[in-house]
C-alpha cells in the first residue's frame, strides 16, 4: 500500500490529486508545519533524511522530491495514463514541463518568500532580479498555455498536476492573474477536476496564501 506523508499546505497535495486521477488505493499520514516557522516537523526525518515534504512510501522504498514521485507512481501504477506516447512532440514538452516546475518556476518563488519573510522585500535583490525573472517566466507560461489547452498538448497530463503549484502560488496575487487570462483559465479548468476536488476532501486544508 502507498503511504503519502502529507504535510498541509504543501507540494505534496499534487501527490494526493495524482493517486485520485489513476484510481490508485492509498494512505495519508498526516504531519503539521511548525506554527511559527512553517517548517516540517523532525518526525519528517524518520521517513527520509531530509524531513521534507512531499514522500511517499511503497513496499521498501522511501520516495521523495515531486517530480520523482509522479515519474515513479506514472511508470509503475499509470498503465499509460497521464503521459504521452514516448517519442512524440507531445512526450518531449510533458518531460520538459515536469521539469521545468521545480528546476525554473519555484526556485524563484521561494527566494521571493525567503527574501520577504527576513525582512527583505524592498532590497534590490528582489526589484533588481526576482520580480523581473518571476515575470519574465510567468510570462513564458502564458504564452505557452496560449499555444494548447494543456502543457503537453490538448490532453491533461501529470505534467499539468506537477505545474499546479508554483500557478497557485502566482494566482495568490490577483493582479497577475488578471494580466493572463490563459494561466486563469488553466487554474479553472483543474479546480473542475473530479480528482482534484476528492483530493482536496482527502488531504483537508490546502492553503498557498502564506507562501
């Protein structure tokens, strides 16, 4: 059986959306964000050395780090779902954009928190470099989205699940969203999702906002 160690308002609720969208069985164990550093709690560490969120567990394996997991439960559990046919145009822009979430959109996301939360929202560092590549890509994302309904293509994808996060944390701040209709309409169109509601109603509160 999967365990999903889920620690609230995190990235590991796209783990929750992906097992709903394959119909796969599974198990949460919950864990609490420190109230007043936001951080995972030690008991983290027992699961994997990094006491980080999202991990799952299956037989013997410890699996962590989004794009990982996704990749692991798609090959082992999706039966074909949720990926284009390999060597496709289509497989390549999914492969990209499973990629692209954590390697390029949240790494500037979290220094913008990072940078605001210690005290650090006005320094050059954000006017001069973050909020210029935060818009640069978000702009990139729009224009992308402009070119199909999906990521990959005109099919949803785990690639789409993946991307969900750093688009909610932009979509927190309603001026950006107004700026671009086609990140609103993909942000609609995955609250419709069956599976993303049931995963919600699993994993209980999912907030972004205090990114």
């Amino acid at each position: 059986m999967i365990i999903v160690h889920h620690l609230n308002n995190s990235r590991s609720q796209r783990v929750l959306w992906l097992l709903e969208e394959l119909g796969i069985e599974y198990e949460i164990k919950f864990y609490q964000r420190d109230p007043k550093t936001m951080l995972a709690p030690e008991s983290l560490r027992q699961v994997h050395p990094l006491g980080k969120s999202p991990v799952i567990t299956d037989a013997d394996f410890a699996i962590a780090e989004s794009g990982a997991i996704i990749q692991y439960l798609v090959d082992r559990y999706g039966s074909g779902h949720l990926v284009p046919t390999s060597g496709t145009p289509e497989h390549l822009r999914y492969t990209y954009w499973l990629h692209y979430a954590e390697g390029s959109a949240m790494p500037l996301l979290v220094m913008q928190l990072v940078l605001n939360n210690f005290g650090a929202g006005d320094s050059s560092a954000i006017s001069g470099f973050v909020a210029p590549q935060i818009k640069l890509h978000f702009d990139y994302i729009e224009s992308e989205l402009g070119k199909s309904t999906w990521f990959a293509g005109e099919e949803f994808t785990a690639a789409d699940i993946q991307m969900s996060f750093p688009l909610e944390l932009i979509a927190m701040h309603p001026k950006e969203v107004e700026s671009r209709p086609k990140l609103k309409e993909f942000i609609d169109h995955i609250h419709e999702r069956p599976a993303y509601k049931r995963a919600l109603e699993r994993g209980s509160k999912y907030d972004v906002s205090f990114q």
